[in-house]
C-alpha cells in the first residue's frame, strides 16, 4: 500500500471518528440535541387584516385629498365653514335645526384640524344692552357646550356683543331673526368686530 493511499486512510478514520464523538439524536418531537439547547420556534407573525377597497383605519389609509371618515375614505372637506345659527326671541335654546347645522360645522372644524375655534353670541336691538349682553353670552356659551358634547377638540372661547353688531339693519321681525344668532369663527377668519380669531 502506497504512503500517500496510507495516509489518506487515517485521515478518513480520524474524520469519521470525530464524527462519531459529536452525534445528534432525533427526539419525537423532531428537535435536534446535541448539548446546545435548540432555539425555540418563532410564533407566527399575526398579519393586519386587509382592508376593502375605500375602508380606512387613519387618515393614513387614504389617497391624497381625503381623510378617514368613521371607516371609509372620504374626500376632505377642507373648504367647508362653520355655520350660524339663530334663536328664537328670548331664547338660548338650541332647536332643530341648529343642531343639525352644529353637527356639520363639528364635522367640518375636525376635518380642517383646527385648533382654535370663536363662538360669537348675537342679540336683536330689543332689550337693554346688558340684558342683551348676558344673553348673546349665554348663546355662545350653549353652542361651545354642544360642541364639546360631539367631540371637538378645538380650544373654544366665546364672546357676546349683545346687539351692539347686527347682521342685518332694520327693526321688524325679518331683521331680528336674523339678528339672533351665534356665529362660528375659525384663526385668522374677521371676528365681526373687526379683529382676526387668534390661533391658540
């Protein structure tokens, strides 16, 4: 027998001895020991579930231009206003239909993300002038008050004039209904005094 054939021998025994000296045994449960603890297996990764076409979780979710709209994508209302809503003579009640046009301008001062929002209360020219004071204050005050009832989150302040700025001049029913009101102002937009809201 050659030296180099010799040689290649004791290197394939002393390979397969090295071998036999590290074996690994196969539990029933397939994982494999061999003095080191195998590594636990990885949970599943739970996957969101995919959501339908138009469905949304955040804003986020949607394509440029719209927002999320209790679940669905919806265009934003970014050119929307606030509205102004009237009382009856005496009044600081909200009726119907002022809360209604509340419900869209809470929807509206949410989509705009605003931050701060003036509630003006409005009187007609009936009535003393702090008579009419404490009651555009009251009117602006109950509009905050629903508002912050729906959910917005805008820091609200509230003002009265009294009668002091009426929307419309005149001194018959037609004038007066009109004249009764309180007006949502957003930053930046004229107070009716003149001045600008505040941003914060």
């Amino acid at each position: 027998m050659s030296p180099s054939y010799r040689f290649a021998l004791l290197a394939l025994a002393g390979g397969l001895a090295a071998c036999a000296g590290n074996q690994k045994a196969v539990k029933a449960s397939t994982d494999v020991v061999d003095a080191a603890p195998a590594a636990p297996a990885s949970a599943p990764v739970a996957s969101e579930p995919t959501l339908e076409k138009g469905a949304c979780r955040a804003d986020s979710d949607c394509g440029d231009g719209q927002t999320c709209t209790s679940g669905r994508c919806v265009a934003a209302t970014a050119s929307c206003e606030p509205v102004r809503v009237h009382f009856a003579f005496d009044s600081y009640q909200l009726d119907a239909k002022s809360t209604e046009a509340l419900r869209e301008s809470a929807r509206c001062v949410g989509d705009r993300k605003a931050a701060a929002l003036l509630v003006e209360g409005h009187c007609d020219e009936r009535g003393t002038q702090a008579y009419n004071v404490a009651l555009g204050a009251r009117r602006a005050e109950v509009v905050k008050k629903y508002l912050k009832d729906l959910g917005v989150s805008a820091r609200i302040e509230t003002v009265s004039f009294g009668s002091e700025i009426p929307l419309v001049q005149g001194s018959d029913e037609k004038a007066w209904s009109e004249n009764r009101r309180a007006e949502l102002k957003l930053p930046g937009e004229k107070r009716s005094d003149g001045g600008l809201v505040a941003a914060h």
